[in-house]
C-alpha cells in the first residue's frame, strides 16, 4: 500500500426530507447567491423545499447554468457575486451546478487579472468562498470533493481545477431528488461512478486489500442497482443506494494508498469539449479501447476484477482480463448507453489527431499509472472507438 494523506471536511446530510436543514447550516447574516441549472429543480419541487428552507436569510438567485459549466455563463455570476457582495454560495443541482459553484467560490477570491487562468494554469484554490449543496443528481461525486471541471465553448476546452479550498461546506443528499431524473442522466450517472472506481482500481496490484474491497463493493452496488433504479427511480431505498455509491466512488477515500489512472477522464473530456457527447458516454467510449490498448499493464487487475466482480473463475489471466472488458462494454450497452465515437457523431475523422495535438501543446506527455501514456498512444486508443 503506498503512503497517503486523507481529509475530507464535506458534512453530509443524507436522507428524506433533509432539504429542510440548509438553514441550520449557513450563517444567519450570510449574504447568499443560489445557483441552478436549466430549471428541473422548478418543476420537482427542489426549488421550493430550498426558498422555504431559506426563509428570512438574504437571497440571490442565478439560474441557467448549462450541463458542462461554461465559463461565459459564470462570468455574469461572477459579476452578481461582485456587485451584491455576496458572501455564500448554495449549488442547487447535479455536477454542472456545483462545478461551475466551485469555479466561482475560486473565482470571487481569485486576485488575478483573468479568472481563466485558474482553469489553464491549474491554479490551486486553498481559500474559497464558502459553499453547499443540495445534490439533484448522484453521478460526479462533486458534492463530496474539491475538484471541479469547467468548459469553455468559444475555444471548445474544458478543464479541471480544484485545491483543498474547494470543499463544500455541506452537502445535502436527499434521495427523494432522484424521481425525477431522466433515464438519460440515470444511465449516466451509473456509468460515471462506475467510471471513477475503475479509474482509482483498474491499474496493478498495490497490495491494498481493504482498498481493493472498497472499490469492488461500490461497483458491485452498482451493477446489482442499475436495472432496478433504471426501472423505478421512485424506490426510495435503491435511490439512497445508488446516491451513496456515486459520492463514494468520488469523495478521495478509495483512490488513497492506490496508484490511480484518470487517462480515461482526461480523454473523455476532449470527446465533451470537441462534439458535447454527455461526460458519462465519453468514458463508455474510451474505457474499453483503453483498457485493450494497455492490456499488458493492467491485465492483473482486470483478471481479478473479472473473477471478483463478473464471478469469471475459468481461464487464463489473459482470459479472465479480456472477458472483463467485454463485460463491462456490455454492462454500459445494458444501460442503453453506446459505446463507439460513430455512433455519437459522423464527424469524427481526425479526432485522435487532433487530441494528440493538444495533448502534445498542452505538455500532457505521460497519463496514466505509470506516467507511460504519451499523445501518440492517446491518438491509437481514440482511433480504436471510431
Ligand atoms: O439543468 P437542469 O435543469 O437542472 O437539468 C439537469 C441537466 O439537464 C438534469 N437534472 C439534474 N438533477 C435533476 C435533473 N433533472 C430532473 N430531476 C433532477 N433531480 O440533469 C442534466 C445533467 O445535469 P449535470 O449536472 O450536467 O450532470 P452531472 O451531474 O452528470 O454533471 C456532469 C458534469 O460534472 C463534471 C462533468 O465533466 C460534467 O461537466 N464532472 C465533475 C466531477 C467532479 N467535480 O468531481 C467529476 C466527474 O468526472 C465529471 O467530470
Ligand atoms: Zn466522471
């Protein structure tokens, strides 16, 4: 197990009805801005139980954050931000929504010139505006971690940012949200989560059983959820399952004492930026042309991901490894998610030059594990999803 560090300071605040507690949660004088997506929380009701939670505190609203948080659209709720002075941000709403939350608790305390630079030069945020969260959809685990990715449409980039000054304060996770989330964000969400234990689990072996367990108990959760929470995302026990699974796979506890990958997000994030493909069906498309590109490397904990998680027993390590990715591939088919770059857009000749370009400008020579990972492999794993 190598050596690590782990804080997370996120209160969470899980359950029914637990929407009602923001107020005991932000201070009294607080000047507050609420920030929301395209509108679902008006007609679910979200929006009501959070402005009557908020009774006589101070309130701003900013609505119509798009899905991949644009920094055009956070600019003018910088400008509220600047011009109310406001003093604490409440994120009502799914990852976009918190992400683009987290880019301005940066942003407002941010003493440079051009807010963008946090995003390009990766600057770290050790202070914050303090914020929470009322969490709409279980998929990023954005509510429990200080990591948030922003996208910028005029120059078709989206990039991560993050630091210890990133946390929510509070995050409430009420599972009554989930009944009204679109089968579309449903498939999604599985398959992000999934996505983020594969990316801190699918590397080599680090001798980190309990880790391991972790990781395999989250996707097995998920994998034993998907259909009955696809079919009835009123079921409130198997909303709460799948909600907590989603902050799990993402709030830092199972990526500690583990070497961890993330090529399959950086990649991802490029198929979003170039043709808006939803972040959960970018990673269906690179996991499988990843994992057969790099077999050789992460063959060990395919074969015993195979044999613990898909009860794959017979066979060769190479064997189990390969019907492992077949497995998975047709766990997101099974979720009506598609997994081949053509079968989202016809434009994609190029793409895999084109990332390896930007790759190569951006100096992101080395993803992966091993740091082995270089633009010209990165071309070959997106050509394979064409
Ligand atoms: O905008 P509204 O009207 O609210 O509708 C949203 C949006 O259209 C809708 N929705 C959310 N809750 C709902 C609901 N509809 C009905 N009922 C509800 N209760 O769902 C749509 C998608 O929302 P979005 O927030 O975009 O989805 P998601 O949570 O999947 O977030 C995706 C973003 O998070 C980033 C992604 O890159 C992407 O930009 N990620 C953030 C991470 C992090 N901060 O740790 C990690 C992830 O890997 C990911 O990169
Ligand atoms: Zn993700």
């Amino acid at each position: 197990m190598l050596n690590f560090e782990f804080k997370n300071p996120v209160k969470i605040i899980f359950g029914k009805g637990q929407i009602v507690k923001i107020s005991q949660e932000i201070p009294e004088n607080a000047k507050i801005l609420l920030l929301y997506g395209g509108g679902s929380i008006k007609s679910n009701g979200i929006y009501d139980q959070v402005m009557s939670a908020l009774k006589g505190f101070d309130v701003t609203e900013f609505g119509g954050i798009p899905a991949n948080p644009e920094y055009e659209v956070l600019i003018q709720a910088l400008k509220v931000i600047k011009d109310k002075q406001i003093t604490y941000l409440l994120a009502v709403g799914g990852g976009s929504v918190i992400d683009g939350t987290k880019f301005l608790s940066a942003a407002a305390l941010y003493q440079g010139e051009e807010p963008w630079d946090i995003l390009k030069n990766k600057i770290r945020t050790d202070k914050g505006m303090p914020f929470g969260t009322v969490l709409t959809l279980p998929a990023t685990g954005s509510e429990m971690n200080s990591g948030a990715v922003i996208t910028r449409a005029d120059t078709q980039e989206k990039f991560g940012m993050g630091g210890p000054g990133l946390f929510p304060e509070f995050s409430i996770l009420d599972p009554l949200v989930v009944k009204s989330v679109p089968q579309r964000q449903l498939a999604n969400g599985i398959t992000d989560a999934f996505t983020h234990v594969l990316e801190q689990y699918m590397t080599y072996p680090a001798q980190a059983f309990l880790q391991d367990r972790f990781a395999e108990g989250i996707m097995q959760t998920l994998i034993e959820i998907a259909p009955r929470i696809q079919q009835d995302p009123s079921d409130y026990e198997v909303a709460a399952n799948f909600m907590w699974c989603c902050t799990m796979a993402l709030n830092g506890l199972i990526q500690k004492g583990v070497p961890t990958d993330w090529s399959v997000h950086a990649i991802g994030h490029e198929l979003t930026a170039l043709f808006g493909i939803d972040h959960a069906r970018t990673l269906a498309i690179i996991v499988p042309r990843h994992y057969r590109y790099n077999f050789e490397q992460k063959k060990e904990k395919l074969a015993q991901y195979a044999e613990r998680i898909w009860g794959i027993q017979e066979g060769t390590v190479d064997e189990k490894a390969g019907l492992a990715i077949t497995r998975t591939e047709s766990f997101f088919h099974s979720l009506g998610i598609d997994t081949m770059l053509s079968q989202y857009t016809d434009d994609y000749e190029g793409t895999a030059e084109k990332i390896e370009e930007r790759f190569t400008e951006r100096g992101w020579l080395g993803l992966g594990e091993h740091k082995s990972i270089k633009p010209g492999d990165v071309r070959q794993i997106v050509a394979l999803s064409y």
